[in-house]
C-alpha cells in the first residue's frame, strides 16, 4: 500500500484545486491510500526557533507517515499564496520533506500558475524533496465541472488521476531497496565456502572467490 498525502495550496472550500485533490482521494487506485490535509488555514504563522504547536506537530506526522506528497495550488501575485508558504516554511524547518518523494498537479491553463510552480519546486528543492516529474500533470478544469459534493465531474481528472497516481507508486516500488538474497548473506557471513572436488575432497575457495 503506497500512503499519499494531499495537500491544496488554497484556503477556499470552493477552490479548483481543493476539488481535484478530494477528486483524486475518490478515484485512488485500491492500492494507494489517500489523506487530505484539511488545515491549512488553522496552521499558526512560522517564527524561525519557535517550537511548533499543536497543529504543526499534526502536519509534520501526516508528512512522515505518507511515502509521497501531492501539491495542488493557485497562483496568488505571481507566487505561492502565503499560507501554503507558511506551511512549508514549518516542513523545511524540521526537516520534513527531506528525501520525500513529491509531485504537482496544475488544473489551470499554462501561464497561469507558471509562477507558483516554478516558487513550489524551488522550495521543495531547497527542502531535499524528491520531485517525481513523471507523476506530475496539468489538467485544465473549468469550474463548472465541480458538482455539489465538490467532486470534479470531468472524466479526464478521473483518468489522468489515476495514471499519475499508478505512476507514482511504480516510481516508489523501483526506488526501494529490495532484500538481499540469501545466498549473499550466507557468503558474507561464511566467506570460505567448503566444496566438493574432482577428488572427492573438499576443496576451500580463499575469500573473494565463488
């Protein structure tokens, strides 16, 4: 089971963004678990050497429990709008994204987010995230596309959502490391493995020969 968390970069309960993100805890594939981060707008503002509180201790465990991050945001004065910077202000302080595997999902038209993409990748490369390009998609939506139980309707959300997610959790099956077979730990732990000969007797291989 691959763990994702969900976090939209936007305060609105009506937002674009916040839609395709519940959209995508909808349609996740049966093998990758979904967690909507639903705080951000109760998260306290980022004083360097300030000991986080409650709600920051909140999000830093939903960071470290999910095997992936997913971001959705709007472009506010051509950058981050300033509570999702705050929340990442507080994951670059502890430390959080370090290694984390991450990636974006746009649901505006090219050029109109250019800004806070650019300002969101530039901060996770400065937290030690790991962008997983392949996941990452750009699916104009229109905002009638979002029905009363604010899911998006549209059927190339559903699928694109899909495909990225699956993506992503090949992308962490590759990345982690596999068992060590057991014939190698046998021959790290006997490097001088007895044999049977031509002759009949043992024969002992030196080190470093198999």
């Amino acid at each position: 089971m691959t763990r994702v968390l969900l976090i939209s970069g936007s305060t609105r309960e009506g937002s674009l963004h916040t839609a395709a993100l519940r959209t995508a805890a909808r349609f996740a594939p049966p093998e990758i678990a979904t967690t909507r981060y639903e705080d951000l707008r109760h998260l306290p503002a980022f004083v360097p050497g300030e000991l986080p509180m409650g709600p920051v201790a909140e999000l830093r465990s939903l960071v470290d429990a999910a095997d992936a991050v997913l971001f959705s945001t709007p472009e506010y004065a051509g950058s981050l709008p300033g509570s999702l910077k705050n929340l990442l202000d507080w994951l670059v302080d502890g430390g959080d994204l370090g290694g984390k595997p991450v990636a974006w999902l746009s649901v505006v038209r090219p050029g109109l987010d250019d800004g806070a993409r650019a300002a969101l990748e530039s901060v996770l490369d400065h937290a030690g995230a790991r962008l997983l390009r392949s996941a990452c998609v750009r699916i104009p939506l229109e905002m009638a596309s979002i029905d009363g139980a604010g899911i998006v309707t549209d059927d190339r959300l559903h699928m694109a959502l899909q495909d990225m997610l699956q993506a992503l959790a090949r992308t962490l099956a590759d990345s982690r490391p596999r068992p060590q077979p057991s014939w190698q730990a046998h021959s790290s732990v006997y490097p001088i493995v007895p044999d049977q000969g031509p002759t009949g007797r043992p024969v002992i291989w030196p080190d470093g020969f198999s």
